[in-house]
C-alpha cells in the first residue's frame, strides 16, 4: 500500500489498526485528496481525519521550511501549497455531504470489530 499504487485504499488494508496505521501519513496511501473522499470503504468521520492529518503534515512541512529546517527546492513551496488547496476543498465537500447510513453488512462488520 504505498503512492505507487493509486488503487489501494483503507478499505483494502483490513480493519481499524489499517486505519490508525494510514493516519499517520495518508499521503502513503492515497495519491491525492480527492481518492480519499471516493473512497467507499471510509465514514465521513475516518475522511475528515485522514484529510485533517494530511493538512497538519503540509502545514508542519511549511513552518519547517520556514524557520529554515529544511533545504530549500525550488517549486516546492508552490506545490505544497497547491496541495493544501486541494486538501481543504476535499474537506469542504466531506463536510458538505451527510454521513451516509452503513448497509446491513458493514454495520455488522462494524458491531463485530466494537468500532
């Protein structure tokens, strides 16, 4: 599960410590913002936080940049910000839209798992 393959997601890695896992850097495993807000196998709960965490990690990368902790690359400031854009209208649209009911089987997957 890595940023080489776009088509692994959360919902193929398993069970809830696949989750806690992908959120420490959902950047690994999602090639961009918008896969995690397609992403059927995430609550809109599990998208606001890989979102949420994907944004820390560009804003810590920024500050670092800035208080001079990290080389400088040309084009890089550029990108990242743009990213952080794409990040947080990714988050506009899962706040916008209502958490959807689970389906009989995933509620009981659920139920099984205590999450």
């Amino acid at each position: 599960m890595s940023n080489s393959d776009p088509g692994t997601t959360v919902a193929d890695a398993g069970d809830v410590h696949d989750f806690e896992i992908v959120v420490i850097d959902p950047a690994a495993y999602y090639p961009s913002p918008d896969a995690i807000v397609v992403d059927a196998g995430l609550t809109r709960t599990q998208r606001l936080r890989l979102l949420s965490e994907w944004a820390q990690d560009i804003l810590d990368r920024q500050v670092a940049d800035n208080e001079g902790m990290a080389p400088e690359i040309p084009g890089v400031a550029a990108a990242e910000t743009a990213l952080l854009r794409q990040v947080n209208a990714a988050m506009e649209i899962v706040e916008a839209s209502p958490e959807a009911p689970a389906g009989l089987l995933t509620r009981v997957w659920r139920r099984l798992l205590a999450i």
